[in-house]
C-alpha cells in the first residue's frame, strides 16, 4: 500500500486551519477507494464530520455579540411568570381602578396581560403546571399560576381555570405548596403567617461559630433568607377583595393556619424534621408575645447588609437572580420604602430586566448567563483550532472575559482558611474569578472561573504567561485552589462542608439550602488546573480524584448537580480523570462505560429527562437532544477510540439533526412525544383531538449548521427549578465534533 501518512499530514491541516484546502483529503479519499475499503470509510465520515464541524462552528459564531461575548435566553418555567404577578399584586401595582388594595402608582395592563399569555401557554392538557417539558404536574406551579391569572382578570369559570382548579384539588389543594411559594399566599392574606417557617431577622446577628449562620448556607439561600426574614417579622399583608381570594383550592381548612407543607406533616416523630418543626413553634411563640428585644436592630442590620450587596457598582441586582429581586422589593416595602426610592428603583428596573417582550406574549429569565455561555462557547472554538492568534473574534471573546473578572473580596472569602483570606484581602490583584451573569461581583463561581480559565488559556498556547488573556487564567488558579473543599471536591460558590442536618430546616424544601461539593464542577476544575500547568502529582488534584472515586454510583455514572444529570455528571467526572491522567481502562471506568452503551437510545443520540432526579428508574432515559449527545459523545471517546460503533453513532445523531438550510428558518417548534418510544414513566398529556402528545416550545430561529432542542437539560435545583439554556445544543455539539476530528487525527496518524 502507498504511502498515506504525507497525505493525511495535509489533510489534516484543517484542524490547525479550518478554513484550508481540502485537496489533499480529497485526492487521498479517491486513492484509498480503490486500496483500502475501511480508510476510506473513515475518510469520508471524517470529511462529512468536518462539514458538520464547520457548518456548526459559523452558526456559533453568528451567534457571538460584536463586543466578543455570547448570551442566549435562559429559559425557566411557568413560575417566573406566576411570581412576578403576584409581586406586583403583593406591592399594589396590579392595574385596577379599585382603590381598596391598590395604593401606588400602577402599571401597563398591557404587559401584564402578555405575561398571563405565555402563563396560559405553558398549561398543561390536564388543567396543571410543570418544572419542564414533560414533567409531572407540579402542585406549587399549579397554585401560583392559578392565583396569578386570577387576580389579573381571568375568570374562575373559565376552562383553563377550572382545569387548574380540580387539579389542584386532585394534588392535594393548596396547603400543599412549597414553603417558598407559601410565603406569597401570606403575603396576599390567602394563608396565616403561622403557616410560614419563621426565620427571625435575628440570623444576621448570631456569631460566625454558631451551628446556623448565613456564612454556611449556600449563596443564592443568603439573598433569599434575609429579605423573607424581614418578611416574617413585619408580616406584610395586602388585602384582596374577597372574589380574588382561592379558598376553592384548599382541601383541608385548618393547613391555611400553620406551618403544614408535606415534609411538615410526614415527618418522622424523632428526627431532625421533627426538631426543627418544635423549634419554629417556640420562636413563632416568642415573637407574638414580643420578647423579641433585638428586632429593630436585627431588622436594621438585615437592611444594612441587603442594601450593600445592591451596589450598582457591584452587581446588577441583589444576588443578580430572580427570587431575591423580586422579596427584597417586598421586604423594603414591608419597611417603609416608598415605589421612587433609589434602592427599590434599582431593585425594580434590575428585575425587570429579565423580560423578553415579544408582539403576543413576555416571558420572564431567571437570570443572565453571559460569562458561562462566553466561556464555553470559548473553550468549544478552541477544540475546533481557533485561538486568538489567527482569528480576532476570539481575541474579541477573551478581551471581554477579562473586563468582566471580579475584583471585589465577597462573601465567599469568609470561608477561606485564614492564610488564603488574608492573602486576598491584602492583594487583590494575585486572584481572578467570574461570575455567571454580566455584574454579580460579590458572588463569582468555581464552575464559571474554571471554565473561564482553561478557555482562555487554551485561546492563547503560544503566548507568554504575562500576556494579559494568559495571565488572567493563571491567576484563576490561585483563587480555584483556595476554594477546595476539605473532601476534596469543590461547590459552587464557596469553600464549604456539607452539613446535611440543615436540609431538615422547614425552608430547605427548595432543596439548596447548602452548596456543598459536587463532581460535575470537581471534575471541570481538575481539567482546568491541568490545563493551567498544575501538576497532575499535585496533591490537590490527588485529594480531587479521591473525591470523584469515591462519588460515582454503583452503576459507574456520577450525579450531574448543574446539568441533567448523570449523563452530565459523568461526562464532567470522566473528563476530570481523563485530564489527570488516570488509567481509562481502570474498574471503574469499565464500569462507566458499560453504563453509557446500556443508555445509549437506539437512534445513537442520548438524553435523559430531570424524572432522572426523583426516581432512579428514569436514570439515563429520555429523548435525544443535541447537549446530552454530546456530553455522551464526549464521555465515550474519553473512555475509547474515536470509531467504537458507540461513538460513530452518537456523532452520526449530531450530524444528522444539525440543521440545513430548509430546516433552520423559525419554523418546527414542537417536540412530539410519540417520537421518544415506549419509556415507562414519560408523562405527556394527549392532545384534545387524540392525536399523539406535543410538548411545545416557544418558537426560536436558529441558523443553518445549529439544532434545535425543546427540552431542558440544565439544573437550577435538583427536584425544584430546571432550566434549558439556548446555547446548549449549539456550543457542545461543536466542542464534541471537534473533538472527534481530533481523537481521528491522534489515533489515524498525523
């Protein structure tokens, strides 16, 4: 046989110059035809890989922003919608001629009325409201959304209201929402204060040695807990007229009068539930017979320390996320504030930010997630051969990475060992950090700094460390190894422990009152010191693998904390090992292997629904999408070769539901459920007509070269919010494309 490797060298020079010559691909495609059957097999799917690479790789950068950065809609469910109306009604801004509850300035009907659209959009078939596409019906969604779209005109006899109505009842009633939503019935006189948790303004005050102290709850929990204690404290009620009240959805009278969530009422006699529940009873006594006597100056403190993390300057909004910027206008109303008051004019213009009008209807984001989107879609370029060197939009991308690095010492540096706090406070300028959103600088992330870091270190392999693009990712280390954890993982948002018995606290049933380790960032961070030069001997990255072995399930998958969910926890942990340089043929990899071929669905793609969190039979089920057939994709060739049967399969999925150009104009916008098979367990409502179940999406337009994805793949709070981030199925399927003509090139020869 010729010699082919002098062929394959030019061939191959489209992954250093993506934009090259495809002549000696081409020539070397004819020759082995007549020679060598299995090379040019590969050949011709590496070329058709190439297209696909090349095709998704313009449709990302169609997407990129001129100053260099890239945010797609974060996509939420229906109580975005339904708690923004009811902190409007909460606040008497509801527009309504009927003076008795209503007593500031009003707003647009108009806008209200296109948020109640998409409200009534999202219902389901049988009368409820879910976390996501697909899901089961919800019963705080189902509340809320009822309550909204009633007290904004419409009529309880009405169809969809009726629906809502009996399945409400069918779930149990009212009394059954969560204790988060609870806190807007009682703010509305639709429930007792009593049927709140208490959580005592107080809190602020306690010593940092305390067993409960705000340091050791998670960050987003922080900017909730205090404006909801304020709440609590001052017990804010707007009376309704009586024909707006929901006494229709509650089951059983008394549970409107104390605190009886389900966790409450279910709890075991002797555990920490049970606990907690006596210790709500004694300081709800307490507080009525007014033996509070530090109230004021706890609820002075609380203010002092909610308005500090509002600087405009430091970031957009109080913990920049919906829940928090809708209770601290309620909390500073509850106090005095008047509507044209700096703070609540900022924490209103902030929050409204989040809308997205469109001519028939707003839906609301919980957030931004500008730096994150920024960064993968970054570090995906980068795996197809851009860098900054040869190509300006990425020098563009990092520039504006660098302008958003967090300067200031938040909270996160409490929790520092004494050594690494002082070290920061002293020289602020030897760490780097990101936050998620444009402006969040008091809470910059591990998972976001990570990615950030490798990203741009990888945008810039020629460069010098001092180059400024590098010198950022370097100094991203110093803080990332500052945060680990003493178990050796790394959380969010700091440098923490995991303390389960506070998940027994009556507020916890939001499920993330804590913020402890998790693989999913262990495992990205691994990869992103390596990149940065650490030593895989560190004993750092020693003390992370340990981590990861020891938090796989028996299955060989790992849980995904920031995507659904093993599939994402496994691609992230593997990636960790696989950078660390640890044996891919070891047991427990097998392990992990074996369960990916197992879930691989029979079209080659992989999916997984978030029914994956509440019951283990749904692990690693669910329909293809673009993100989750990636993340599979990738795991695999960590794991093998880059042309096992699995692996083909899966880029062939990605190849063949990338978009062309008939497909791309906004169009196809519905998922029909029928097309994911018999899988026990998928909840889909059958369409009036009974035809087969759609679950819908609002409509997006994508270019050609992109795919489209109708599911939720992100995770907000595992069993509570789940999130489809717009730019998932675009930038992972790029990254896992590249790297598949990468791993060709490795392992055919160069």
């Amino acid at each position: 046989m010729f010699d082919v490797f002098p062929l394959l060298s030019g061939a191959l020079s489209r992954r250093r110059h993506p934009h090259g010559d495809r002549s000696a691909l081409t020539t070397l495609q004819t020759q082995t035809h007549r020679t060598s059957p299995g090379l040019a097999t590969q050949l011709d799917l590496r070329a058709r890989v190439q297209d696909s690479l090349d095709r998704a790789v313009d449709a990302l950068f169609s997407k990129q922003h001129d100053d260099g950065h890239w945010c797609a809609e974060l996509e939420g469910d229906s109580i975005l919608s339904s708690e923004y109306l009811l902190m409007k009604a909460i606040l008497g801004q509801r527009t309504q001629s009927d003076a008795e509850w209503t007593n500031a300035p009003c707003d647009s009907s108009a806008r209200y009325e296109k948020i109640c659209a998409y409200l009534r959009a999202l219902q389901r078939a049988d009368g409820t409201w879910g976390q996501y596409p697909g899901s089961g019906p919800d019963i705080s969604a189902t509340v809320k959304a009822y309550f909204a779209l009633k007290i904004f005109g419409d009529d309880p006899d009405a169809p969809h209201m009726r629906a809502a109505r009996e399945a409400s009842l069918r779930l149990g009633g009212a009394e059954r929402i969560n204790t988060f939503s609870m806190f807007y019935l009682a703010c509305l006189g639709q429930v007792s204060w009593r049927a709140c948790p208490a959580i005592p303004p107080e809190v602020v005050l306690l010593p940092r040695w305390s067993p409960f102290h705000l340091d050791k709850v998670a960050a987003w929990t922080r900017t909730m807990i205090l404006p909801l204690a304020i709440c609590t404290a001052l017990k804010p009620v707007r009376t309704l007229p009586k024909d707006l009240h929901i006494d229709e959805l509650f089951v059983d009278e008394r549970a409107r009068h104390e605190l009886t969530s389900a966790d409450a009422r279910d709890s075991d006699p002797v555990s920490w539930k049970s606990f907690f529940l006596f210790i709500d009873r004694a300081v709800k006594a307490i507080d009525k017979l007014g033996l509070m006597p530090l109230r004021e100056i706890a609820l002075e403190r609380s203010r002092d320390w909610l308005v500090d993390r509002m600087r405009s300057e430091t970031t957009d909004g109080l913990g920049a996320i919906f829940p928090p910027m809708v209770y601290i206008q309620v909390a500073l109303q509850a106090m005095g504030s008047s509507r044209d008051d700096d703070i609540r004019v900022t924490a209103e213009r902030e929050l409204d930010r989040f809308l997205i009008e469109k001519e028939d209807h707003i839906r609301i984001q919980p957030c931004f997630s500008p730096v994150w989107d920024t960064g993968i879609a970054l570090y995906a370029l980068t795996e197809a051969g851009r860098t900054a060197e040869r190509d300006e939009r990425i020098t563009r991308a990092c520039e504006w990475l660098i302008e958003k690095e967090v300067n200031l010492v938040g909270d996160w540096v409490r929790n520092l060992r004494a050594r690494d706090r002082e070290r920061f406070q002293r020289d602020p300028g030897a760490w780097a950090a990101w936050a998620f959103e444009h402006k969040n600088d008091w809470y910059p992330d591990v998972d976001d700094t990570a990615m950030v870091a490798k990203a741009m270190h990888r945008a810039t392999p020629t460069a010098p460390d001092s180059h400024p693009i590098k010198d950022a990712a370097l100094r991203a280390q110093v803080w990332i190894r500052a945060m680990q954890n003493d178990d050796g993982g790394w959380a969010a948002f700091d440098r923490t422990q995991h303390r389960e018995w506070m998940e027994a606290v009556p507020f916890a049933d939001h499920n993330a009152m804590q913020d402890p380790s998790c693989p999913d960032i262990t495992g990205r961070t691994i990869e992103s010191l390596i990149t940065c030069g650490v030593s895989r001997d560190d004993p750092m990255i020693r003390k992370a693998i340990d981590y990861l072995q020891r938090t796989q399930f028996d299955d060989g998958s790992w849980p995904g904390r920031w995507g659904v969910n093993r599939v994402y926890g496994a691609w992230q942990a593997v990636g960790g090992l696989f950078f660390a340089g640890e044996n891919m043929q070891q047991g427990l990899l097998r392990k992990t292997l074996r369960w990916l071929r197992s879930i691989q669905n029979t079209d080659g793609g992989f999916g997984e629904t978030a029914d994956s969190y509440e019951d283990d039979a749904h692990v690693g089920i669910g329909p293809s999408t673009a993100s989750q057939t990636a993340w599979g994709a990738m795991t695999l060739m960590f794991l093998t070769k880059h042309d096992d049967p699995a692996v083909v399969r899966a880029i062939e999925w990605l190849m063949r539901d990338q978009l062309d150009e008939e497909m791309a104009p906004e169009g196809v916008h519905e998922v029909d459920a029928a097309l994911i098979g018999p899988m026990e367990g998928w909840r889909a409502a059958p369409s009036a007509d009974g035809a087969p179940p759609i679950i819908a999406s609002h409509p997006v337009a994508e270019p050609a070269g992109s795919w489209r994805e109708a599911w939720f793949t992100g995770t907000g709070f595992p069993k509570v919010f789940y999130l489809r981030y717009h730019l998932y199925r675009h930038y992972f399927p790029v990254m896992a494309l590249a790297r598949w003509v990468n791993r060709w090139a490795d392992e055919v020869g160069t």
